[in-house]
C-alpha cells in the first residue's frame, strides 16, 4: 500500500527554496562574524597590525551584522512568493 506524503500544502504550492545569493551572504557572514569576535577579544594584534585598533573588531562584528540582514530580504522574499498564490487563482477572490 503506497504511503500518503501529504504535507498539508495545496497540490499548486511550491516549496520556498533558499536563493543561492541569501546563501553566499550568509557564508561570508559567519566567519566575519568569527573574525570579529576574535578581533575583539585580543587575537588581532597577532594577525595584523592594523587589527590591533581599537575598533577593528567592533568594524568586523558590524560588517557581519550587515551581511546578516542583507542575506535575510531574498530569503524572506522567496519564503513570500512562495506562500503567495497565483493572480488567477480563484480562491484569492472575494
């Protein structure tokens, strides 16, 4: 007997997938994120010179913070017109 996968979505529904561009955002993101955490606690000063200032890592952890948000609108975007039905879909009309 063939098991029933039904997901609670409508046969038309398609799944959001994640946009390769949110993706490569997000991967930049982490290790900067890292970066800056290490930065600020000291490891800079034997990397680089210019990372023992005083704002190097704050500048690191902002930078990824940034990346962050921007890496969340296309995965936000997609999750949305994903949910959203077609324009010729009857049951969008009242």
């Amino acid at each position: 007997m063939p098991a029933d996968h039904d997901d609670g979505q409508t046969p038309t529904a398609k799944r959001a997938g994640v946009p390769v561009i949110g993706l490569l955002l997000l991967s930049m993101a982490i290790p900067m994120l890292a970066a800056g955490i290490a930065v600020s606690s000291g490891a800079g000063r034997q990397w680089h010179p210019l990372l023992d200032a005083p704002g190097a890592g704050l500048a690191l952890v902002v930078s990824a913070l940034a990346l962050i948000g921007s890496a969340a609108f296309p995965i936000v975007l997609a999750r949305l017109a994903a949910r959203e039905p077609p324009p010729d879909d009857p049951s969008r009309r009242q």
